[in-house]
C-alpha cells in the first residue's frame, strides 16, 4: 500500500504499513544490536509496551523500532536507570493499547452500523479515513499528552505546597467513589447496546464534571468511577455537581469523600483513604454524597456547602466510622 488510497479489504500488512510505516526488517536480536540496547532490557522494554516475545529468527522490527531503542538508551545515558525505563514503557504501553483499542471500536462504530457485519469497502473505506486522519490526530495527541503533565505537575506542586515535602512519597488527596445505583438489576433489563450506551455516557459525564473542576479521573469500572482533588472544597463541588448531572441524566447515583493520605501507584491511588470513600460509598442512599469526618472538617464553612452529622456505622476492614451527609446549602 505504501500509505496510498484502499481500495479493498486491508490486509495486515497494509494495515501495519498505514500505522507504523516501513516494514519489517529486523530481527528482535538484530534490533537490540542496532540500538546498543542489552538483549535482556529490550525484551523486557517490549513486553512492558505490552509487545508479544517473538522467536530470534522472527523478522518483525522496523527502523522506527531501532531509533525509539535508540532513544530509550540515550534517556539511560542522561541518568534514568533500567527499573524507571521499565516502568515508563509500562505506563504508555498500557495507556495507548486502551487508548488505541478505545479509537478504533469509535471509528469503526461511526462508520458502520451496530450490528452490521463490515463489507470489504466498509474496511477499505475505515483505512482510508485513517490515513487521511492520522497525521492530525497524532499532532493532537502529543499537544494533549504534553497538557496533561503540564497538569499533573500543577497538581504535584500545589500537593507539595500543603505538604513541605519536595517530592511526597503519599499525597494528601480528597478521594471520591461514584457509584451507579442498582446497576446488576438495570444491566439485566438492557440489550448489550443499551447498556454499553449507558456505560459510556456514565463514564463520559464522570469525566466531563471532574474535569471542569480541576480533578483528576483516575479510573472506571463500568458503574464505578475513582477520582482525586487537591482540596476537599474542589471534590465537594465534583461529587454535588455529578448528583444532579447523573440525575437528569436517568439512574441515581450514590457517592463516597474521604481525605487523607493516599499513595500513588501506576497512576492510581491507594491506601486507607481510598478503602474509606469506598465503603462510604456502599452506605450511601440513592442521590446521597457522604463524608468522613476528616472531610467534613475540612469543608466546614465552605459557601454553598453543609454536612449533616450521622449516626456510627461499621465500615468493613476499618472499624466504626462517623459519616456525614454533605449537601448544598
């Protein structure tokens, strides 16, 4: 293909040649060589971008293979040892494989029907448009990739202004759980279309509000959603608003805050903190936001906020707990 218009069914050549470029040429030892990369730590960099182990005589490496090699033993060269490449091919070999299986099943969704079987100038006519996209998209995603650490490291400095800690091991975080109510019985009164559509628009209004009040979604899970703040103020002003969002939206929704230290791990949270705001969560009524005291505390006098104290309750694995109900004022 050579990057030139499909005119039938791709093949998987043509399909590597669109997105990678040159074919293949090397050898996994061959391109280790070239790069002057150890064997060992090539294998292990190519399984933490999530890339199978190919037999030695296995021709399936480009040059683009060997300069990104090239790159990462240039990154050891100014002072990253073995372990820290390792898990920074981890972080984007797991991120981009959702990433691009997530813009694939949209492309493909877009263009066909729901449950249409593609024809061969279905698939020929998905090639085409992406080639005619990709250079556009992969200029959009450096500039968005590069906007979003210009965001973790606003959030990281104003962490470490709360904290005096240069660089905190565990962050001191508001921790949110967002959970759809009776999800398992829904889920059985819905065709799978019904209920990816459900899903998504979950997940989509999730991320919509967290964003707009500088929060951090950290992960879904279908009817869960995990999110971070910096402050208690901005996580309260998140968990109220995605209440009503998700209401008119059609489901309840029911919501855990805790505060309190939490210890990042491959880009999620854990700790006592987030254990908290889960088991605040399964306590909660429909429609509800409830708190730790720890969390009510912190917002006390907030505008347009106030707590309603609650009785003790237990919370599985940490003992009684005190809960609040937090509300708009």
């Amino acid at each position: 293909m050579g990057g030139g218009e499909v005119t039938e069914r791709p093949t998987a050549e043509q399909i590597e040649s669109l997105f990678v470029g040159a074919l293949p040429r090397y050898t996994r030892i061959q391109v280790a060589g070239l790069a002057g990369v150890p064997q060992d730590l090539a294998e292990r960099i190519w399984r933490a971008l999530g890339f199978a182990t190919l037999a030695d005589d296995a021709v399936a490496f480009t040059e683009a293979d060997v300069a990104t090699l090239k790159r990462v033993r240039a990154m050891m060269e100014e002072g990253l040892d073995d372990q820290t490449v390792v898990r920074l091919a981890r972080a984007l070999g797991q991120t981009t494989a959702r990433l691009a299986q997530w813009q694939a099943e949209i492309m493909i969704g877009t263009m066909l029907g729901p449950d249409e079987r593609p024809t061969e100038s279905d698939l020929a006519a998905i090639m085409e448009l992406s080639r005619r996209l990709l250079p556009d998209f992969e200029r959009v995603l450096v500039h968005v990739w590069r906007a979003q650490l210009a965001a973790a490291g606003t959030r990281l400095l104003a962490i470490t202004d709360l904290t005096d800690e240069v660089v905190p091991s565990r962050l001191t975080l508001a921790v949110g759980f967002a959970d759809l109510v009776s999800f398992t019985q829904v889920s059985r009164q819905l065709s799978e279309r019904a209920l990816a559509d459900l899903v998504e628009g979950f997940e989509s209004r999730a991320s919509d509000v967290v964003a707009a009040h500088g929060g951090r979604l950290v992960k879904t899970l279908g009817d869960e959603v995990l999110f971070t703040a910096v402050s208690p103020r901005m996580a309260a002003a998140i968990a109220l608003e995605f209440v009503d969002v998700i209401r008119r939206y059609g489901p309840e929704v029911r919501i855990g805050l805790a505060y309190g230290p939490v210890l990042p791990v491959m880009g999620d949270v854990f700790g006592t903190t987030v254990n908290l705001a889960a088991r605040l969560t399964a306590i909660a009524r429909p429609g509800t936001v409830i708190v730790d005291d720890g969390f009510a505390g912190a917002v006390a006098g907030a505008p347009g906020i106030q707590t309603g104290r609650l009785r003790q309750r237990p919370a599985r694995g940490l003992g009684v707990v005190r809960p609040y109900v937090l509300r708009r004022a």
